[in-house]
C-alpha cells in the first residue's frame, strides 16, 4: 500500500489508486476534462477497497490528488518542451524516432511556441523539487518506523497551495492557447497574490518566460535583428499585419511597391516594422514599447548603410569641431571615429563595437536579475534609445547635411530665393496667361524654370539639381492639398497653374527624416507662397503697365498740341481703379511680409536653435514637425473659412490686373465694379474672421498681432469691416479706398 501511494503520488496509477478519468472512459462514461478546477479529484482509491476506514479514505484521496496535479503539469512540461517540430521541419525521422514522438506529436495540436518552452523549463524545476520532497518522505518511511499518512501529510502540505493553482494556470494557457506576450501577462496577473510559495513559483516561470523575451530584445535593439520564427514578440514586420488584415490596408503594398527602388533600410524605415498590441505585455508601457521598436529600426539602419552613401570630409571636419565643444568633459566616449572616411561608409563606423558591447549589457543585467523590475527595465529601454537615437542623429545630421538640405527646402519651397523665383514668374507671366495643356503644360513650365536657374542660381549650389518642377493637376477647379490641412472642404475656383508643385529628391538616410508627408507639407506651403508671390507681381506689373500707357497717352497729346480733354476722362475713369490696385496691393505685401519675415524666418531661427542644442534624432524629428506645423497654423492654411476668403482675393486681384490692363479705351466698368465689391467683402471678412477671439487666444496669437496692426494701422479696416459687413446700403459704383 504504501509503494501504490508513493507512485501514485509521482503521477502513475494502479489496482488500488486508479484514474478515475481513464475508468469512466473505459465504461462509456465522459467526463468533463475540466473537472478537476470545480474540486473533482480523478485519482481516486479503487471502489471495491473496504478495508480502509472513510476518514483514512478522505485523506488518501486528497494526498493523491497531488500525484494528479504532478502529472498534468508534467504532461503540459513535456509536451511544451518537445523538439520535435525543429527536426520535422526538414528533416526525416527514423522509425525508432517516429515511435517515441507518436504520443507527443498526436496531442500537439497547437503551434510551437519559444515561450511555453520557456514555462515548461520553469515547471520541470518546480516539479524536481515535488519528486525530491516524495523521494525523502520514502526513505524515511523505509529507514524509521512512522505514521505513514501523517509523515506523508506533513511532507507535502505546501504543495497543496502550489500544485492546484499551477494546474489551474496551466488549463488557462491551454484553454485560451496563450502565447507569447498575453502568456507573460497571465503570468503578471497570478503572480499577485497572497500566498508566498506560490508567489515564489510563479516569479520563476516569469522569470523564465523574461528570458526569452531578453533574448528577442537583444537581437532586435544589439544586431536590428528580428527573432520571432513563431509570431510572439511585439514587434512584427509589416507584412505580417497585412496577412492579417488583409484587404483592410491596401495602400501598403502599393507604398512598398512605389518604394521598391529605394535603399531597403528606408522601406523598413517607414513600412517595415510596427507594434503587435495583442502581444506587448500590460506591464509594459507604451512609450517604453515605442523606444524598443524605434531603437532597433536605427540599430537596423546603422548596421546595414547604404552602399553608394558618402559624405563630404571637410563639412564633416568642420561638424565635427562644433559638435566636439559641446560633448567636452562630458561621460562617455567619443561620438565620432578617429579616423574619417572620405568615401563609402560601413556599419562599424556609424555603431561602434563598444556602443553594441554597451546596449548588450544593458540588457545582460536585466536578464541576469531575479525580478522584473519595471523602473529598471524601462530605464534601460530609455538608455538605449538614447544612443541608438544619438547615432543616427550623427548619421543623418552630420554625416548626410541635414541642414544644408533644410536651407534647400527653405531656398525653394519657402521662397526664400526671391530673385529666383521672381525671375520666374516674370519668364512664365506670359505662358501663366493661357490656360495650361495637360501635355505640354509642365514642358513648357519647365522652360522658365531653367532659364530663371541660369540667370541667378550660381553653379556652386548643389542642392538645385534635387529640384524639379512638376503639374499634377489641371482644370479650372483645383482641389489642391491644400484643402486637406482645412478644417473644412472647399472647392476654390482657381488658375489652372496654380497647381504648380515642386519635388525634392533625397537620398538615404535622409528619407528618415524627409518623408512624404513632410514633404508634402512642403509643397502645400510653397503652392500657396507661389500662388501670393505671383499675385504681388502681377499687382505691380499692371501698375507699370496702366502707367505706362498714361504717360504714352500724355507724351501722344503733348506732340500732337492738343487739348487734353479727350485724356482726361479717362485718367479720372481710372484714378479710383488705381486706388482699389493700391488696396489690394497693400493686402497682399502685408500678407507676404507677414508670411516671410513673422511666420518663415523666425520659425527657422527656432529651429536652428534646436538643431545646434540637440543631438537626439527622435527630438530633431518632433522639432522639424512642429516648424512645419507651425509654418501651416500661422499662415491659416489649417483654418478652411481663413484659406478660401484668402484664395478668393487672390484670385479676384488677379481678374482685377487682366481686366485693368485690357481695359485701354473701352468705357465698360461693370466687370471692375463687381471685382472692387467682392474684394471689399473678402478683405474686410479676412479682417473680421483675424481679429476674433477664437484666434486671438490661440498660439497664432503673437504673429497674428503684427499682422493686424500691419493691416489696420490708421482703423481703415476695423472702420469699413463694420459697414461691409453688417450695414446693408447701396454702395458707389467704385469705391475710392483713401487710407490717408
């Protein structure tokens, strides 16, 4: 009897202790298998036993019902441990070996998974200590004479609160087929409670499953290696989402198709990699979760660079010198090899072995450490990333000449090459006049475009070869991308050209830092600067052009001797023509002075400011974003009622200046008046719509003042505004706008 219970105790059954599972199974008879969680206890003394007393019968039972325990979580040990799928993947399998995996392999229904194997190896060393706990209960029995259930009971009685509550664990991974980070957040939750064995068991499996789940975290943050052959890391390639979602995510494909020829490590840059929610473990924060993937993203691109990447010696010299005063006498080492390279570039050069040694160990400590301390973990993650961040930041800044391509972008999408680009549009004005033919139309464009470069673009600017000039769209009706930063959508009727856009190529890696939609903020900004800059040229061409033709007209009369009477009604037609010319005019600088010197220029000494103090990537990508986004608020493109009431005077001063100068001696104003109204009403309501309070309290605020103050320096605006737009009275024919 006493051998049986022992036995029975380590999981086998026999004549006396049977399974009470496999016994009903033989009589036809299903059990639940989860009938052990509700108290069932299947190993049981065998019914047709009637020397036993029931109180003895009681305890025995309960004393096996560990030996049950020891052998599920046993079974779910072995199973998870099982290698055999490694070998099955292409290798055969001998018939000696195919019989010793049948039993395993016809209850492996799941997928393999690193980290139940990890959980098995946690269990195997609970249940060592349970079978040596059993083994010195048998030899004391054997050695002394004893009570045998109550030495038994006393052997064993700690793991009644262990075993129950593993099993109960283990049904829950199996039930719900957990894996990876929703097993380590199982774990996480049962690991909280107020039993201190059990809490000891529990920690080690944690601690086990942590293993794994270092190991993938050094390949991904050490090497930008990607270690996952079974899907239960957090990080996943982007291919995998869109296995799952299918159909859901159609534009990626086509973005990596569209990218296909670019660097690989850009592709994997923006599209590669992403954040797996389902399997972050709760315990682990976001932002910490963002650092690992972000870390490993740069560890990837620095690893691997791009073969035709080179960089100048002497702007790195002299980048160098600047960027070695500030780390002076600060810890650590240096941020830039000994020994420049001028030519094509290695990993080893932009991740030094010692900074890999340095993450490396990071992680070491935290693997070799007993508890998951999350303060710690999260520090180090921090820690990483920082460094990770501060070489890529040495990579795109330093060695690519992040600034420099910055000044380009400033240079020709800002406008702040004004000899260029008024070059320009003097060499297209009379092309810009017709409407645009959408085969030839960026052709022709092209033609002033270079020949404006030729006139005032010097041969030592490298950056004008990455411009190019471009006509995506046509039509009367342009729904520019301009809209899409509205608040609102809007249809603006508008000049076929005005859907002019510039391109920028980039090469890696700066296609981490300019992405397309930072560039295509670039092109909504510089479509619309084009679009103000041409309507302040036109504004003064007609001016020379009106005047011109008064002075031919004056000099005509003068030599013909002739009375000017004949003149003069037509000067006094046009004087107040001149005057609403001078009105618009006077918007229309304000308004680009406002956007070039309020809005452009002190955005970009904030940003330079934040350049020169920064040797973070993460942080120099966050300032670059809020310089765009800064640039888009303060010129009002993201206010749709502010960006159409804008395109419409735009658009209304440029009918203005057409009909002005084709005017000549017709005596038809009626076309000038309604033009004059309208243009009365848009500015006056741009006034209004600038001066109210929801604008004034917002961080437009500052800028905004300068340019109403501008605007409404003598009250003409804040006194019209009113009857504009809140008197109803027939207004003159043409209005004379006398600011004195």
């Amino acid at each position: 009897m006493l051998h049986e219970l022992l036995l029975a105790l380590v999981g086998y059954t026999g004549d006396l202790i049977i399974d009470e599972r496999e016994h009903q199974k033989s009589l036809g008879i299903h059990l639940y298998p989860d009938a052990a969680i509700s108290g069932h206890r299947c190993f049981k003394l065998a019914p047709d036993i009637s020397f036993i007393d029931p109180s003895e019968r009681e305890l025995i039972e309960r004393l096996i019902s560990l030996g049950f325990y020891y052998r599920e979580l046993d079974r779910f040990a072995t199973k998870s441990r099982n290698l055999s799928w490694i070998r099955s993947g292409g290798v055969p399998l001998s018939p000696l070996d195919r019989a010793s995996d049948s039993e395993l392999s016809s209850h492996e229904t799941e997928n393999p998974s690193v980290y139940r194997r990890a959980i098995g190896n946690g269990l195997v060393e609970v249940l060592s200590v349970y079978r040596s706990a059993v083994l010195q209960i048998e030899q004391r029995l054997l050695s002394e004479t004893m009570p045998i259930l109550a030495t038994v009971t006393q052997g064993l009685n700690k793991f009644f609160v262990i075993l129950p509550p593993l099993y109960e664990l283990v049904l829950e991974i199996e039930r719900h087929d957990l894996r990876g980070g929703k097993l380590l957040n199982l774990l996480h939750k049962r690991f909280h409670c107020g039993v201190p064995e059990l809490q000891a068991c529990i920690q080690r499996l944690l601690w086990h499953g942590h293993q794994v789940l270092y190991n993938q975290l050094a390949s991904w943050m050490v090497y930008g290696v990607l270690q996952d052959q079974h899907g239960e890391f957090f990080i996943r390639m982007q291919e995998d989402r869109d296995a799952e979602y299918g159909s859901f995510i159609p534009d990626t494909s086509e973005k990596l198709a569209r990218l296909s020829a670019d660097d690989k490590s850009s592709r994997d840059w923006h599209f590669g990699y992403h954040i797996f929610l389902d399997m972050l473990p709760e315990y682990i924060p976001m932002r910490a979760a963002e650092s690992i993937l972000f870390a490993g993203k740069s560890i990837r691109i620095l690893r691997n660079p791009s073969p035709g990447f080179k960089f100048q010696e002497a702007l790195y010299n002299q980048q160098k010198g600047k960027c070695s005063q500030k780390v002076h006498g600060s810890a650590g080492c240096d941020p830039f090899p000994k020994e420049p390279i001028n030519g094509n570039m290695t990993g080893e050069e932009f991740l030094p072995q010692s900074e890999a040694d340095k993450i490396e160990t990071m992680l070491q400590d935290l693997k070799e450490s007993s508890e998951f301390h999350k303060r710690s973990f999260e520090c180090s993650v921090e820690s990483i990333r920082a460094v990770a961040a501060s070489h890529l930041w040495q990579l795109v800044v330093v060695r690519a000449d992040l600034n420099g391509h910055l000044k380009a972008l400033k240079d020709y999408f800002l406008l702040a090459k004004g000899d260029f680009f008024q070059c320009f549009l003097e060499e297209s004005r009379q092309l810009m006049r017709l409407p645009p033919r959408p085969s030839t139309a960026e052709a022709q464009i092209t033609v002033p475009f270079q020949l404006a470069a030729i006139k005032t673009i010097s041969e030592g600017d490298k950056y004008f070869s990455r411009v190019s000039l471009r006509m995506p769209s046509f039509g009367i009706t342009v729904k520019s991308s301009q809209v899409d930063l509205s608040n609102g959508s809007s249809e603006t009727s508008v000049d076929g050209w005005d859907g002019i856009a510039l391109e920028y190529s980039v090469d890696w890696p700066l296609q981490l830092f300019f992405t397309q939609e930072v560039l295509s903020k670039y092109r909504i900004i510089f479509q619309y600067l084009l679009r103000l800059k041409r309507t302040q040229m036109e504004l003064e061409k007609s001016w020379a052009s009106v005047m011109h033709q008064d002075h031919t007209d004056f000099a005509k009369h003068r030599k013909e001797r002739k009375n000017c009477s004949t003149s003069q009604p037509r000067r006094q037609r046009l004087i107040p023509m001149w005057h609403v010319r001078e009105h618009m005019a006077f918007l229309i600088r304000n308004l680009q002075f406002y956007i070039q010197v309020d809005v452009i220029e002190s955005q970009w000494k904030v940003l330079q400011s934040h350049i020169q103090n920064s040797q973070d990537f993460t942080e120099l990508v966050g300032f670059h974003q809020e310089y765009l986004s800064a640039l888009v608020s303060q010129s009002f493109l993201d206010i749709g009622s502010v960006s159409r009431i804008m395109g419409s005077i735009m658009m209304l001063c440029l009918q203005f200046c057409w009909k002005i100068e084709n005017q000549e001696s017709s005596e038809n104003t009626s076309e000038l008046e309604r033009i004059t109204e309208e243009f009365n009403k848009k500015s006056n309501s741009l006034y209004t719509i600038l001066r109210s309070s929801r604008l004034s309290g917002s961080q437009r605020a500052p800028f905004l003042r300068r340019f109403l103050l501008r605007m409404n320096f003598n009250s003409f605006f804040e006194a019209t505004a009113r009857g504009v737009l809140n008197v109803v009275r027939p207004r003159p024919s043409v209005p004379v706008s006398n600011r004195q």
